[in-house]
C-alpha cells in the first residue's frame, strides 16, 4: 500500500511538519509517493510552495528517503518502466 502525498497546503498556512510527520510514522519511507496536486494546488499557493514545502521535509530525512518519496517509490507502485 502506497500513500500519495498531495494538497500540502493549507489555506490558513500552519505547520506542515505535524501532517507530514503522521505521513512518515504511518507509511514510512517505502510508502509515501510525491504528488504535486497540480494545478489545483495554484488555488492554495504556487507549484514553487508546494515543492519547497515537501522538498525541504525529505531532505531532512536524507538522501534516500528523498529519493524514494520523489520516483522509487513511485517506481514500484505504478510498475512504471525507465526509457
């Protein structure tokens, strides 16, 4: 099972680190797959937001979670083929 992380943003802001961190402790590395939700996201912030936000999380979680979140995982979940 596989979780695509979407729609980070909120409205009213906060802290993104609470839900990311439910993400993590739920699915961990091996199961979290990055999805940017755009262009609906543009309603909330701009695509630049919503990367930075995800981007700055994993990289805090090093290389290979990083790895793994932005095309591994996804990789292994949609049996996509590199050409």
């Amino acid at each position: 099972m596989y979780a695509k992380v979407s729609g980070v943003l909120r409205r009213n802001g906060g802290d993104y680190r609470a839900s990311l961190d439910e993400l993590w402790n739920a699915f961990g590395a091996g199961h979290l797959v990055y999805g940017s939700n755009w262009p609906v996201s543009d309603l909330v912030g701009p695509y630049r937001e919503v990367f930075t936000v995800v981007r700055e999380y994993f990289d805090q979680k090093g290389q290979e979670a990083t790895d793994k979140f932005f095309w591994m995982n996804s990789q292994a979940a949609y049996r996509w083929v590199r050409r």
